[in-house]
C-alpha cells in the first residue's frame, strides 16, 4: 500500500517526493559534493533570470610597502555590474595616508573596467562607516543590533 495513505499524519508528498525520502546534511568544508552543489544553485539562480549568466568574478587588491611587505587589502568580487566589497584592512602603522582610498580608487577602476557601475559595501559602527561616506558612499540601510550593541550599515555609490 502506497505509504501516504498508510499514515496520513506521516509524511507529506512535495513535487511527488515523500519529505522522508529527502536527506539533508551540512557541508561545512569545501569538497567536490560542495561544488558540485554550489553550481547546481548557480545554475538554478540563471533559471529565472533576465539578464546573461554571469558568475562572479574575483577581484583582490594588494598594497605592498617598498619591501614588498603587505600592508593593505581589499577582497571583493563582480558580477551583473555590481562591485561587492567584502573586506578592506590597511596596517595600523600606514593608516590615515590614504593607503585606503588609493585600494579603493583600484578596485573601483578595475570594476569600471569590467562594465561595473554600481557598488556595494557594508561597515559596522565601530569600522569605518566614516571612511565610506567620505568617498561618496550613500547609506541605504542600516540593521540595528547586527551585533549585540552595534549597527551595521550598508553602503552604495555609483561609479
Ligand atoms: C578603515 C581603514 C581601511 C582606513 O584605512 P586608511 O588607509 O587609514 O584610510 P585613508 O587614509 O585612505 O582615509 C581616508 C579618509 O577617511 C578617514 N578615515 C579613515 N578611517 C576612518 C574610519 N575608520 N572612520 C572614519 N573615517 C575614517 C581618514 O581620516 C581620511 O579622512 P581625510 O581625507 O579627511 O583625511 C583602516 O583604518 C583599517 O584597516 N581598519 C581596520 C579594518 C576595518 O575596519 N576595515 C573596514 C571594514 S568595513
């Protein structure tokens, strides 16, 4: 007898898949099951989509002293016209010289580069939401609490 109907209370038939035939597990290391996951979602999100595929791209600046050594850095990637700036640090000894602006002057250059007009960053109280405005950053949102006491602000500007 079909299971369903066996148990009415039990599982629930979803797209004609019986919810206890679904197994999930959590990956929280990169393997070949995570990436063969993650493209099935990328291709999944273009399913929908009106504009070309486009998957993000990378885009990493590096601030080297005369020596070669690291002393600033900005993480961030490109996709669909959007720079999305994920992390900016600078070396407490070279900050307040512009190290930071000249990182973000590069990474915007190149992102113009690649057909990007429009980017994204976010900055809580206590980093520099300051920095951002001062370089022509809009606020366009803020999430109190984000960590207990301090607001996270999110940032965007055209470029
Ligand atoms: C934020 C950070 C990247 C700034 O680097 P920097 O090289 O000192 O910045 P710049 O010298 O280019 O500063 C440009 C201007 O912004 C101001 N500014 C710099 N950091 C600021 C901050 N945290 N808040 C407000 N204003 C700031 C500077 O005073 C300067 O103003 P001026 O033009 O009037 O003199 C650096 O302080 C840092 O690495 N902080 C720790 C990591 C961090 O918080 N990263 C940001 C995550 S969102």
């Amino acid at each position: 007898m079909n299971r369903l109907f066996a148990n009415p209370d039990g599982p629930t038939l979803n797209a004609g898949i019986l919810e206890e035939n679904v197994r999930l597990k959590i990956l929280s290391k990169r393997s070949q099951r995570m990436a063969t996951a993650f493209k099935r979602i990328v291709n999944g999100i273009f399913e929908s989509f009106p504009a070309p595929k486009e998957l993000p791209k990378f885009l990493y600046v590096v601030a080297n002293d005369e020596n070669g050594k690291l002393i600033g850095a900005l993480n961030a990637d490109t996709q669909l016209g959007w720079l999305s700036i994920y992390g900016l640090w600078v070396d407490k000894k070279y900050r307040k010289a512009g190290v930071a602006t000249k990182i973000m002057r590069a990474a915007e250059l190149e992102a113009k580069r690649r057909r990007c007009r429009r980017v994204l960053v976010s900055s809580l109280d206590f980093q520099a939401p300051g920095f951002y405005r001062k370089l022509g950053y809009k606020r366009y949102g803020v999430i109190r609490n984000y960590l207990k006491g301090y607001t996270m602000h999110f940032f965007e500007k055209t470029i």
